[in-house]
C-alpha cells in the first residue's frame, strides 16, 4: 500500500475502468475523426465566404468589385477540399465519424449553391 491507502491493483482496475468509459459494453469513446474536422472548418470557412459575398453584392446593389467573385471562388475551391477531406476522414479507423457526416453535405451544398449563382449568371 501506497500513502493514499490504494494497491497497485486497485490503481490499475481503476485505470481501465476509465480508459472503456462510461460506454455501452465497456467500449472507448472514440475520438473525432481528424479530417472530419478540417472538413468541418473548410465547410464553415466556405459558408461565410460565399455568405459575404451574397451579402456584399446586395448591399452594394450588385456593383460589387471583382474582387468578390475572387473570393466566391474561393469558396468554391474550400467547398471542393472539405469534401476530398470529409471523404480522407471516413477512411480513418477506430474514429466518431460524425464531423465527417456533417462536413460532407454543407460542402456539397455549398458548392451547388455556388454553380448555381455562377450558372444563374451566365445566363
């Protein structure tokens, strides 16, 4: 017995018992999937790029600079990576998958509001 009145088994039982968690059948929580969240962030940076250009084009009653299709296209290309980057962190084992479940379709319908806006004005 150590000063704080456990044994090293106890120590040790204690140790796995909180290294399998509070989970079903005593399973490890499992960590975020590491490219499901620069998924995530691609997604969010995208969305307020395109969001800001909206916003800026409307403002400004459609007199925007040109700088503003610059950045749409940006997003456009942010949009693409988080979707290469949602689809990277699937194949990641042993992971919650979840930032790559919600990475994937704000990518998507990023990039679909973007050829629409861009398609929409070609015509």
């Amino acid at each position: 017995m150590l000063g704080n009145g456990k044994s090293a088994e106890e120590r040790q039982r204690e140790k796995e018992r909180k290294k399998r968690g509070a989970r079903k059948y005593g399973q490890a929580k499992y960590k975020h999937s590491h490219m499901g969240v620069v998924s995530c962030v691609f997604a969010g940076a995208s969305i307020a790029a395109l969001g800001g250009c909206i916003l800026y084009s409307y403002l400004v009653r459609g007199a925007a600079p040109g700088i503003v299709g610059g950045i749409a296209v940006i997003a456009f290309a942010l949009s693409v990576l988080g979707i290469n980057a949602a689809v990277k962190g699937f194949r990641e084992r042993e992971r919650n998958y979840i930032t790559c479940r919600i990475g994937l379709p704000v990518s998507g319908v990023v990039l679909i509001l973007f050829l629409a806006i861009f398609i929409g004005g070609l015509m």
